[in-house]
C-alpha cells in the first residue's frame, strides 16, 4: 500500500506515525510545504517572546530524524498542486527548484491545515506586517524583534493567537495595542466572562481598541500605519493579523471533493472525503460540534490529532469514529488563565436551545491553606433536561484542571447537577471539600429544583422600580462599592430586620459571591417573599460593568476588580 | 420539627447548614465534643508545621458566628452520651462543667467521625506521645513545638495523616522517622507507585523503618523512646501515632443502631440507620465503593459533606441518594503529589476482578515550553469490559488535574479506552496536543487490540532465558544505566539489524519510557516477532526497584532515579 499525506503537522504528522505502527509494510510519503514537520505549532507565540529560547526546541523532529525512526519518506519544501482522482496521482512542486514530479497513491490523507484570514485591504502585503502560522512566520517575527528592535505592534486580533500573541510581545518589551472588530476579545467566550480577560490585558498594559474595523496598512518609514474606519489610525513599528483562519482548500476544491460549512472538506466520521481513497484531518474539515450535532470548524491540535490517528486506523482496517468535538481550549494571559469548553450562551441561544447558566467564585483551593485564588466559573446547561452543554472559567490555578472535569463531565453525558456528585480528590493545597465543580453542582441543582431564583448582572439595571433591592454583604463591604439602589442588610442581621422588607413585592439580593445571598433567598422565600440571588454576586458584577461600562457610568460607589 | 446533631465538623456541619436552607423553622441543635464547630479538619497537619500561620484560619467559624448566620443552636464541649431511640431523647454531657442533660428530637443526625487507633500497647498514654484529631490537638502539638522544641521526631504511620504531618514537621526543622508495619507507605497506592513517594520522602530527609512492628512506648528524659518487635528501639523528642482511625461509634453502638464492618454504622443511600428516626454520616458509616459496589469505609471530607447534604435533604422530604465513592485522594510531598481514584491493583485482585493496567510517564505540559515535570500515571481497567476501574498518578505539576479526569470518567461509566477520546483543553502552558490521559486511552486501546503485549517491571528478573531482550535507547542512554542481561539495538537502527534478533523467540523489549519500545515491538511483530513491552519503560522499572530492593541488588549498571 502507498499512502500519501499532504501536511506534515498536528493531523498529518499523527497519521502517518500511525500508519507505520500499523503497517511496516506500507510506503509513507509525507508532503511538507513549509521547511519542518511534526513542529511545536502551538509554540510559536512563545518563541516570538523568548519564552522558549531555540528554535530547536520548536523543531525536535528534523524531517531527518522524523524519516529515520518512522520509515517515512518526508519531503518538505513541496506542495502538492493537483491531485488526478481517476488515475490516483499527486502532482508536487519542489517549492525551492521548482521542479514539478507526480506520485501515485493507494490512499490520500489531506491535512491542510487553516491559513490566517489575510483580508482584500489596501497595504495587506505591507512590510511589517505579519501573520503566524509555520516555522518560519516565527522565526521572521523573532529576528524582525531581534534586528529591528520595535517598541511597540498592533495585533489584528484578539482570538487565541492574538492574546498569546500579544502577552508574548509584551514581554519581548513592546508596547502593544489590540484592534478587534467585536465588541469582545477571544469570541468563544460570553461578553461577560471576556471582559475579564480585557481586564487582564490591560492591567498588564495592553491597550484594546474594541468594536475597530481595520480599512487598511500604510508603511511608515519607522514602521506601520493601521487604518480604521471612521477612527484615527494607529501607528507601531510592526504588525500581526491574527483576525482568524480559514481552511486551506484550495487542492481539495480544485480536485473536486465535496466542500461544505466556509469551504472546509466534508468527510464523514472515518475523516473519508467524499473520494473513498482521500482522507482528510484536522483545521480543513467539516467536523461535528459535539453539542449541538452541527457542523463546526474548530482549529485546534486536540482534535486534528485524534482525527489523524482516526484516518490512519481507518486506512489500516482497524475501525475508529470521529466523535465531534467540545472545542475545549485553554489560554495563558500572563499569570491568568482562560478556559472554555461546550457552548457558550450565545452559542446555546443561536443553537436555540433554551438553556440557563449559574455563575460562581470559588476558591482553587481551600481558603485557609496559602495561596488560594479565586476564579470565576460559569456553567450553561438545557433548562430542563439539565444536559450540560458547556463551561467558561477565568482565573489562575486550578482552571484547566476543572474545565478538563467538566469536559469530560459532558463527554461521557453526565447531567449538570451530577457535577455536585463527583468524587473529586481534595486536600487543602488542590482543592476544597466540596471542589468548584461540585459546587457549580450543587446550584444547579438548587435552581433547577426551585430552591433558588437567580437574575443575573445584564439585569441589575432593569429591575422592577418597584422591588425591594437587598446587599447582605457586611456595612464595611456596602462602604467599600456598591450598586445604587440596593439597601444594606448584612445576613447576619436578615432575620430580625425582615419587617424592613415590604411584602407583596419581589426582592433582589446580592452579596459579594452569591454565597450569603442564597442562604438570604432561603430565609426570605420562606418567609414568604420572591426572592432572586444575583448571580455570580457583586464581585462579578462588578467586575465585568468595569470592562463593560464606560468610565462615569450608572456606577457611582467606585468599584473595583476584585 | 426538632433535629439534633452529633457533631459539628464536616458531614454534621454541612448538614446543619443545609438544613437551615431548607427548613428556616426547623429547630436545629449541633453538639460537638470538642471547642470548635466547622473548623479546616484536613488543615491540622498544615498549622503544626507553620504553613497555616494562625489558629484562626483554621476556624473561620466559631460556634457564635456559625450559630448567628443560620441560627442553629451550637453547643461546644457538650458529649452526647445517651439516646433513646424510644422516647427519642439525647442525653447530653457539657464536658467542662460535668452537667447532664436530655433534649427532645424529631430526626437525630450522628456524624461522630473516627478516632485515631490506639493500640493497646505498653506506654500508649506516654506524654510526648500524640494523636492528631482536632483543633485541640493539633493546638497542643504546635505548643509542644514551639516551648520544647523538640529536634526530632517519629511518625508511627506512613499514611495519609502520617505523611502530611511528617511533612511539616520537616518544615518546623525537625528530624523525621515514618514507622510502618506495612512493607510500604500509602496503602491505596500500589507498592510500584508507593516506591516513587517513599523515595521522595528519603529525598527530603526523611527516615523511614517499614515492615516494622512498634511494641510500645517509653517515656525518655528528654521525649520517647519507641519500642520495636525483634528490632532496635528508635528514641526522639516527640512521636505521633496515625496508624490508621476507627469508627467512634460507641453512641451508635450503645443505642442498639445495626452496625456493620469494622463496627461502623450500617445506613441506606439516604444516609438512614437502622432507626428511621436516626441518620448517620462521615467517617463512622459503612458506605458503598462505586466501582467494587462493596462495603467500604472511607474517611475524607468530601465524601462526609456530600452525605451532611443527603442525610438533610432526606430529612427535608427531598430526594436524594448516595452513591458510593472512589476514595479519590491526592496528597502533597513536599514539591510531589500522588494522587489516586477507585480501585489499585491490589484492591482490583483483592476484589476478584480480572484486570489489566498500563503505566505511563507523560509530560505535565508541552515538553518545548518550559518546565514541564514528567509523571507517572498507572491506570487499571477490567480486562475483558474495558471497564475502568482506578488510577494512580504521582509527579509534580498536573497530577491533581489528571487524577479528576479520570475519576470523572469512572463515575460516568465511561470504558477505558474511550480516555483516549477525550476532549481535554490543551495550550503548552498547561497540557499536550494528546493529554497524558488521552495517552493512557491511546495505550489501553491498543493493548486490549492487541497491537501492543506487555510486561511489568516486577517480571523482569523472571523473563524465560531463552528470550532476547532489547533496550531501544541511545547508546549513551543505555552507557549510563540499564538492565543486565537486555541488549541495546537503538530503535532507529532496528530496521537494519533485525537479523541480529533470533527468530522463534519472544522479544521483551525497554526504552525509557515505553513508547519508543512500544514503536519497536510494532515493527517486531509485523516482522514474525512475539515481542513485548515493559509496561512504564526504564524510568519507571528503576525508580521503582531503586526503592524496592535493597542496595548491591541485582541492578549493577547504576540505575539512577530520573
């Protein structure tokens, strides 16, 4: 059997390792457009940065070594033009002599990859300007950085690639300035949960420029000019576009395979084209949301690895299915980290699934053991199946750890209140008693079963004029920042000061988490109030009306992240 | 409704405030033995050594604050010493004062926890001699610290408690003795992966005399001396006894409640005794092991909070229902943590269960991006179902992260192999592309395919001679340590020098960690080969024999743990 393989990284790399564990036997060209293979793709904003130091480090697979121990016939600096499905025949170009050579196949694995969205703008081909995505894109940013020494960038985007992007200059010593077209960076998360990322950024003095559409570049004699529309141009010594990726197709459309969802290759779950001797892998393919069952595009190296393993299984006669994908992923930004999996709740409402969401902050680890951070946690599941459908935390320890159990959590269909039962490993340096993930848990079990009504931080401004608005947080929290309108009862004092309250209308209360709230809402919904605990708490909500809200807003009482 | 419970730390504490949530009529009394209600139970050993600075972080509740926030009548220092289950009615001993008195329940809560064992040897009650249990204890044993200033110090126990304590009392300077009658520390831990925490104990100084039986106790001048069957008595400063806790449940006995294994309380999965009346949780009750479906005993916190919440759901006429544990755990060794969830090998065989596992030593994150810690992970699994059963994982960073996964996995009934499929937030700061549980999914798929066979370090001295045995590390790798008798081929050159591998023969095959052996077995075997893996590689035979067998063992090449 001869099998070709068209990219040489995450998918391509993984399938044809597979293929030769499966098949000694089998002939194995691997095509590489770019220089390497099997590369620390995922590494190189930290390259850029100096965090990893050699470029070795990035390339621990040479095509040589790579060839040597898997029996593979690696060719880089070839691209496969043209791809004769009659006859099974690649045709490749030698990008450095341009020799052109063709090569039959047995099976044909397509691992493209995405290339970065370079959009029709004036200047897009300026000098300083770049995009990141093989080897050698950073190798030109480092010595650009080396050489030029720039002091500051505008980063063209602020999804995964730019934050790491950006947090990377930084630390290189740039100044840097993020401009996005949203109204948010690293849109996989709510505007809520992302403004504490933008909180983060800034803090470590990022400047973001939200809700800014780039018209086009100019080269200065220092450097680059970014043009906006309907806004003052910027200026820097250098430039990233990170404003996405788009599936690199252009072989497998012009060799006539099925294309689906943004011209991505649709294979069915074997990763098979609509040609049954082509396969494809990884950021170029149609695959399936895990959640929703829709077709989705997800860039990231989790999957594009499991579905080069699946291929070559496939291709070996060893059966294996692509499963779809939660799109779980995780971000460094500076000493935070972000973290997602499932839906988001506007991926849930535009999925039109009717779904609710708890908020919480719970400490990494037991409060009293050094150390502990608080982190914010949101959850979303279908109202009333309680099928989770998906998780977003911000904070520093412990977040990977627990948006990996949630991750799992869903995979395996574990409803939302089950979080509160899983038996979790706890002592006092990883964890709590009851770890966050349980007590995510324990709330939605709380407020599926009627025990607690929530509103959440979009709503604090539109509360009935009427309603009694309650802050059960001690006198000098209340000092310290609180939102107008809300009347200071501190929990402990609740129960002899309900006469304070007037019946016959629905109360609001907060408190500084939504611990002390909840068990408000317990004392006053049975004592016959209507009571609804703020979500996520004041240090939620204050946190993100921050990012959210312009400075002299609707918040008088100087509030402040926490 | 009146409710009464005994005992006001973890399991009665969270069913105190639980049911105040729910019924903010009720009448609720909490009777604790000791002075302190709700305290950082699992934080004692942290404040002996120093590293929790100030009592009151570890009682962030006192009985006053506890009592105003949920209006529950707690009452310290107060022993219950009778009931009648006829008349439902406690008697009450207020310890300080020797006064007794009844008190009326609807619903009695018992949540008495486990007592240290205290053997009844010679010299038990010595003064220098310490148990560790409550705030009082472990108030005392800090004071002894700071005015005696003991310099030494043994530790009867290697067991959880044992070792945390051993820990700080390294840190507060002293020199440190672990003494087990067990031929290794950690008892849910396998020995293999207790061998890696033991040696790490040596490594911070740490002294331990295992397969050691203490006779008894003498006061010494200056502290204790502990007295050994058949070996040298040991002498210190000072000596705790954590050799394990029993049930305290000489209330639940006298009052005629069924009791079960070990003499804990026998309760439904609503937490109830015998008596309908009468609930019991934590430490003291027979509970379920979810993987085994056995009766177990098992006493962790988080466990006894998710029973304080079931046993007052139950009360409350919600439903509710245990559901059996993992005795999932993890423990900090100095800068290692070992981690473990549901069945080891030996509760596995223990249990009748034919299994199978794999051992792996993956990286905690990207090995390109800096400081990325190797671990070792064994997971064990039902041979023929695939059915998971438990893990191990002892290393440094992540390890905490990975045992969580694949608890939640266990629960959720997810199959072995499926951790291959898990869709785990990646990022090099914080995992890789394939996550070190993915690889031990990867692994067990295909062992139980067939694609890999197996052999485990304990059966290396006993490998039939006539077998060839290949190490396929570099030249230097195996220059620098490896096992007599293997034959070093390094695996990118067995291709060429397969005829140097006799045929008819099986091949037991090694590199470092099992996966370039693993790759060599595979072209092995498609060559005609029976050829077989060393389950964890080099590493993990090594750091495990380093421990397990005495010096001028049979290991000449000088094996060094990695």
């Amino acid at each position: 059997m001869k099998i070709i393989i068209i990219g040489g990284v995450a998918g391509g790399a993984t399938a044809a390792t597979r293929l030769r564990r499966l098949d000694e036997h089998a002939e194995i060209i691997l095509l590489e457009r770019s220089g390497y293979v099997s590369y620390a793709n995922c590494g190189l904003p930290y390259y850029i940065g100096g965090i990893i130091e050699n470029k070795q480090d990035l390339t621990l697979n040479t095509p040589e070594s790579f060839s040597t121990r898997f029996g593979i016939d690696v060719r880089v600096h070839q691209e496969a033009i043209d791809i004769d499905r009659e006859h099974k025949i690649v045709t490749i170009r030698e990008t450095e002599t341009d020799r052109v050579y063709r090569e039959k196949y047995d099976k044909l694995i397509l691992s493209p990859g995405a290339r970065p969205v370079q959009p029709p703008l004036p200047g897009i081909d300026s000098h300083n300007l770049f995009t990141l995505r093989t080897v050698e894109d950073a190798l030109a940013i480092r010595q650009f950085i080396e050489t030029r020494k720039p002091k500051s960038a505008i980063m063209a985007g602020g999804g995964f690639i730019g934050l790491e992007v950006a947090e990377n200059l930084r630390h290189a010593g740039l100044d840097v300035t993020i401009v996005d077209l949203a109204d948010q960076v690293m849109t996989p998360f709510d505007a809520d949960m992302a403004a504490l990322i933008q909180a983060q950024l800034k803090k470590n003095g990022i400047h973001l420029k939200l809700k800014s559409s780039i018209a086009g570049f100019e080269e200065t004699e220092t450097g680059i000019r970014v043009l906006r529309k309907d806004e003052a141009s910027l200026e820097a010594d250098m430039a990233l576009l990170a404003i996405g990726v788009r599936p690199d197709t252009k072989l497998a459309e012009k060799a006539g395979l099925q294309l689906g969802l943004k011209g991505a290759i649709v294979v069915d779950d074997t990763m098979k084209t609509s040609d049954p001797s082509i396969y494809a892998v990884g950021d170029a393919v149609v695959i399936r949301n895990a959640v929703t069952n829709q077709e989705a595009l997800i860039a990231l190296a989790g999957p594009a690895n499991k579905e080069g393993h699946i291929a070559a299984d496939n291709i070996c006669g060893l059966e294996a299915h692509a499963q779809g994908s939660l799109g779980s992923s995780v971000v460094k930004i500076f000493d935070m980290t972000a973290a997602s999996t499932g839906l988001s709740e506007k991926a849930a409402a535009a999925a039109g699934i009717d779904f609710d969401r708890v908020v919480l902050s719970p400490l990494s680890h037991a409060g009293y053991y050094p150390g502990a951070q608080s982190m914010f946690m949101k959850v979303v599941y279908e109202r009333q199946s309680l099928r989770l459908l998906g998780a977003q935390i911000v904070g520093y320890e412990g977040v990977d750890k627990r948006i990996d159990v949630i991750a799992t959590a869903i995979k395996a269909g574990l409803k939302a209140d089950a979080l509160a039962d899983l038996d979790l490993a706890y002592a006092p340096p990883y964890s709590s008693a009851k770890d966050p993930v349980n007590m995510a848990g324990y709330i939605i079990r709380n407020v599926s079963g009627g025990l607690m009504k929530q509103f959440h931080w979009n709503e604090v401004q539109d509360l009935p004029a009427a309603a009694f608005k309650l802050d059960t947080r001690t006198e000098a929290e209340y000092a310290a920042g609180h939102i107008d309108g809300f009347k200071n009862i501190p929990l402990d004092e609740l129960r002899e000061r309900l006469e304070e309250i007037p019946a016959g209308q629905p109360v609001y209360v907060m408190c500084q988490s939504g611990l002390r709230s909840y068990i408000a809402c317990r004392i006053l919904m049975q004592n016959g109030y209507d009571a609804y605990n703020l979500s996520g708490g004041y240090s939620f909500y204050s946190a993100v009306m921050q990012e959210r809200m312009p400075a002299s807003s609707a918040l008088p009482c100087g509030m402040e992240i926490k």
